[in-house]
C-alpha cells in the first residue's frame, strides 16, 4: 500500500512494506492484537466536521455517536470531511472521518473484532489478505460501469480469491525521477540509463548514476523493476488470474538471472547499486544535485520541488533484449467493516460517493497521488502531467501481492539483493533466499 494515498507508504520516508507484510503474519499468530501497520495510523475522533489531533501511542479513537464512522490517516482525512458532510446531509444521518495517525490496520483489525470499530476503513490494498482472514470486511460491490471508469490495474488489485474487497481511489508506483541538468532526455532502456548517469559522473557534474534504495537489509520493493525486467516473480499465477503460492518463483531460473544483473551492478560490478543509499538518504542526495538518476515514487517529488531541481519523469526502464521493468503498483481503497454498525449506510458510501469523480479529485488534490479512475488521470494531466506520466507506471505494474503469505518474501528477498549488491555470490545468495522463503511458507 507499504502503499498510500496518506504520506505514502514510507519508502518515501514511509513504512516499508516489508515491515507491512511482516504485520500480517504478526496479527494472524497473534489474533488480531498488536503489530505495525503498513502506511495507516492511529485516529483520534473528528468533531463537529474536523478531524482531531491523533491520538497517542497508536491508540484508537472512540468511536462516538455519528450513524457513520469512517477511518483513513494524513491529508484524505481533511479532504474526505466535506465529502462525508454531502452524504450524511443527502441520507439524514451524522458522519465522522476520524484520523488514525499509526497503526491503522492493526488498530482496525482490533476494534472491529470488539465491535467497536468503524464502518469503512481506508487504505492499502495489500491489507486484504490479512484483512479477509482476520474477518474483517465485507465483499465491496464493483458495477460493470464503476470496473469500466476505474485503471484496470486498480480493480485487479482489490481482487482476492475472485472477489472484490475494495473500492479504488488512487494508484501508485515506482517511477525514474532524473535531473534534467545531468541528463536531459529520458532513457529509454536500463543501460541508456546508465551510460547517460556514468557519463555526468565522469564529467564531475554527479558523485552517482543513480540512486535506488538498496540499504543494509536491502529492498525489495525498490528493487522489484529490475527483479521484473530480468525474469525474476514472486508467485507464479493460477488460470483464474489469481496467485499460486505453490510456485514460488525465488530461486528459480528468472530469480537468478536477476541476482546476476544486481550482482553486475553492485561493489564488485560498477557500483551503481550501493548498500548505503537508504530510505534515510537517497531524496536528499538527489536533491542535492548529487545523482543524475533516483527510483522512487510520485510522493518524493514534493520535496525535489522544493529543493529547485529541473526533473523528469518517466517510467523505470528494464534492461535492454529483457523484459519491461514492471513495478509494484499500490492502490488506495475503501473498505467495508464486516462489523460496522451501520453496514447498510457503508456500504452505499462506498459504491457510490467513494467511487464518483469529485470524491478522487479531492483526494487527488490533497496528496497529488494519481486517482485510480482513468477519465480523471487525463483530465488532472492537463495541467499536471507528471500525474498521467505515474498512473501509466502505476497501471503497467505489477499489483503488490496482497496474500498474507508475503510477509514470508520481503526480509529474505530484500536481504538477499543487498547481500548480491554487497558482492556475494548471486546465484547461491539468491536460491538460499528460496530456500527460506520456502520453509516458511510450509
């Protein structure tokens, strides 16, 4: 979701979703009852129409009086109030948007199992799994109409075991931001890439090609396009278009060839891939006009405005006579609490005023996170094309995989990668990884 329409999921500065996968298995082993959420928070309730400060130490709020009670975090809180005031004043019932600062899944999970939790709750859509297991909300109503408005991308994703779970808001994904000083034109393949980056380092105008966080434990959410464009998956898929957590594709044949490319390109190889480029660093250090080249996601480029570089934008490119670099794709959704005390009126919001145009544009608004609706993207693109420029990235992803199972893929996955950047053997790392991986899922 590590994804969000909320600051997004912390590879941006936000949570990783290594750590959000992790927190599914943690609530299933611990029925429901505490871990870290993904990109979600703690709320604290709204009142008379505003939402309140966030409550402390992740607590959820109480959820007070309103017919309606809703759950998001960050900025959509703000900009979904006016829009719950149109619908309670439409349906003569009081609405809340509470905000949830920490811990969103895991304080969801919680309160809804109690009874005392909101009717809808919003956010990654990568929660499913965990939240489908965990009982905790309702099959969601696509229409035929609504699935042919949305990016198709979005509606798969809020698909598990061939229901829908979810309604789309927004989308998201990796992209290649580039200073336009360093390299003016857009590669149109990995090794473009790197010879338009090692060309400014040569020429003393950057210390680095590229930056793509790679850190001490490694990451494998950054690393997923160039793991994509080598061969490499995660879950092969079932012919119903669903994942198959039978075959595991972590040291196979395509993981391998992918562990050779990150090897060529890490400390024994040309360096371009480095253990100490991190979330904590890597914005900075292309802000600073150090880097020709930085991977990150839409939500960084708030912070590379600020900093006065002339950027571009494009989608990362996979390796030249390999496959497209396909990136995880996260979508923002409305979801219905199984136990919400007023499902009727829940699940009406979320098919209808969760769904329409202007309930996006102001979402869209308040994060500058592309809307998941495709009419909208181009009508947004007019006057901000880098918003059509990170749907169409986000829409040839790779919809993160919302199965619980993945909170057994990230840490070994991740750690491996670092450790093949860091000079270790690729093959061996990389089939040790499956090995893992593969235990775990037993």
């Amino acid at each position: 979701m590590r994804t969000a329409l909320i600051k997004p999921l912390a590879h941006k500065a936000r949570l990783s979703f290594t750590t959000a996968a992790a927190v599914s298995l943690m609530l299933l082993a611990s029925g429901c009852s505490g871990g870290q959420a993904p990109a979600g928070g703690a709320s604290a309730a709204a009142s008379e129409g505003a939402a309140a400060a966030p409550a402390s130490s992740g607590e959820a709020p109480a959820r007070g009086d309103a017919d309606l009670v809703i759950w998001a975090n960050g900025p959509v809180v703000q900009a979904l109030q006016p829009i719950a005031d149109k619908f309670g004043e439409e349906n003569g019932i009081t609405v809340e948007v509470q905000t949830v600062a920490t811990e969103l899944q895991t304080n969801f999970v919680t309160a809804n199992a109690s009874g005392n939790g909101p009717d809808i709750v919003m956010g990654a859509h990568d929660w499913i799994g965990n939240l489908v297991q965990n009982g905790a909300i309702d099959p969601v109503q696509i229409t035929a109409e609504q699935k042919a408005d949305f990016l198709p991308v979005a509606t798969d994703a809020v698909t598990y075991n061939g229901q829908t779970y979810g309604m789309p808001a927004s989308v998201e994904s990796l992209v290649l931001i580039r200073n336009k000083a360093l390299a003016p034109e857009a590669p149109a393949s990995f090794e473009e890439l790197l010879t338009a980056g090692n060309a400014a380092v040569a020429a003393g105008t950057a210390e680095r090609a590229l930056n793509l966080q790679v850190g001490p434990k490694g990451d494998a959410y950054f690393m997923q396009p160039l793991y994509s464009s080598a061969g490499g998956y995660l879950f092969g898929k079932k012919a119903d278009g669903s994942f198959d957590t039978a075959d595991l594709g972590v040291g196979k044949e395509g993981s391998i060839t992918a562990a050779g490319k990150i090897a060529e390109l890490g400390e024994k190889g040309s360096k371009v891939l480095s253990t100490s480029v991190s979330a904590d660093n890597s914005i900075a250090l292309f802000n600073q006009g150090k880097t020709a080249f930085m991977v990150n996601g839409p939500w960084a480029l708030g912070d590379v405005k600020k900093a006065g570089i002339d950027y571009g934008l494009s989608a990362v490119p996979g390796f030249a006579g390999m496959q497209p670099a396909q990136p995880f794709t996260g979508v923002q959704s409305f979801y219905v609490a199984s136990k919400g005390k007023n499902k009727s009126f829940a699940e009406t919001f979320v098919q209808t005023a969760a769904s329409q145009k202007e309930t996006q544009r102001a979402l869209y608004e308040a994060v500058r996170i592309p809307p998941a609706i495709a009419s909208l993207v181009e009508e947004v693109a007019q006057t901000d094309p880098d918003t059509k420029i990170a749907a169409d990235a986000a829409a040839a992803g790779i919809p993160m995989p919302s199965l619980p199972q993945m909170a057994a893929v990230w840490a070994p996955l991740g750690q491996a990668e670092a450790a093949i950047a860091g000079g270790a053997d690729p093959a061996a790392t990389m089939e040790q990884a499956g090995q893992t991986i593969a235990g775990a899922l037993k």
